[in-house]
C-alpha cells in the first residue's frame, strides 16, 4: 500500500495545475514549501516511481507556438505488428504524440493514433504523407481529425 506523507501531499498541491514556468521550478516549489529543491526533485521522483505520478513532462499550447493546424491522424495497421508501426511513427520529430486504441468495427477500423501539428494545412499534409510512406502496404486506410479548439489540459487534482 502507498502512503503520502504531508509533504507530498503538498508538493501534489503546489505542482496539480502544472510546474511554474521559470528556469527553476522546483526551486520556487521548494520556497512555497520550506523545502529545498533537492527534496522536492527527490519526492516527486519516489512519487513517480510508486505509479502516483505518471509523467513529468512538458505540455506545449501549441497555437501560443504558431502551430495553427493540428491533426490527429487516425491509421487502420495490422494488429500484429501495431507496436512496431508505432515506435516507427512515433519517433517522427514532428508526432507529438502515438498511441493504440481499440477498434469498433465496422464503423470505426482505426488502430494507431499519431498527433501532428504544422504551421499550415500544406505542413501538416506533407506530414500525413510521410507517415503514410513509412506505413507503406500495411497502411491499410487512414483518416484525419483536426482540432477545432484548444481544451484544457490538466494534472492530478487533490481534494484538500
């Protein structure tokens, strides 16, 4: 069984609607909390390791960075070798994201998921076109959903 101690609950707090955006985050946690940022890098580590946390990563607004056409690119693979398609596309430096989800047939064959962002329609369909070639023959049909408003990306949310 885990257990969260009152400090990390704090840093859960501190750190739910994102880290600061400063060149040293965890040391202006570690001010609000009386901690050092060593402390707080260290727990929040222990926190990931235990599953509490899943990820510390990065979430661009990726209109704020001029990337205007956003697409998530929908693919119909072979279920046998999905997970190696998907490593291939999801090592494209302009995928932000790749991922496999269930099929539901007959009206939905899609299978591997890959989010691409672009400055123009022309940038995201020369993107579309790329993954297309690495698929080749077991791209066998895809589809694209593009973003028609930004939605709101939040973190863990505790309740206190």
């Amino acid at each position: 069984m885990i257990t969260l101690d009152e400090t990390d609950l704090a840093i859960m707090r501190v750190t739910q609607a994102g880290l600061p955006l400063t060149p040293q985050p965890y040391r202006l946690i570690a001010k609000q909390l009386g901690l050092t940022a060593e402390e707080v890098m260290k727990r929040m580590a222990a926190m990931q390791e235990q599953g509490i946390i899943r990820r510390i990563g990065v979430v661009p607004n990726h209109y704020k960075l001029g990337y205007r056409f956003n697409g998530m690119t929908v693919w119909n693979v072979p279920d046998e070798i999905i997970d190696e398609l998907g490593q291939k596309v999801g090592q494209l430096e302009f995928v932000s994201h790749c991922y496999q989800r269930p099929r539901h047939l007959p009206e939905w064959p899609y299978n591997l998921f890959a989010m691409v962002h672009g400055k123009s329609q022309k940038d995201v369909d020369k993107q579309i076109q790329q993954i297309a070639d690495l698929l080749g023959d077991s791209n066998q049909g895809c589809d694209v959903l593009y973003s028609t408003k930004i939605l709101k990306k939040t973190g863990f949310r505790s309740r206190g």
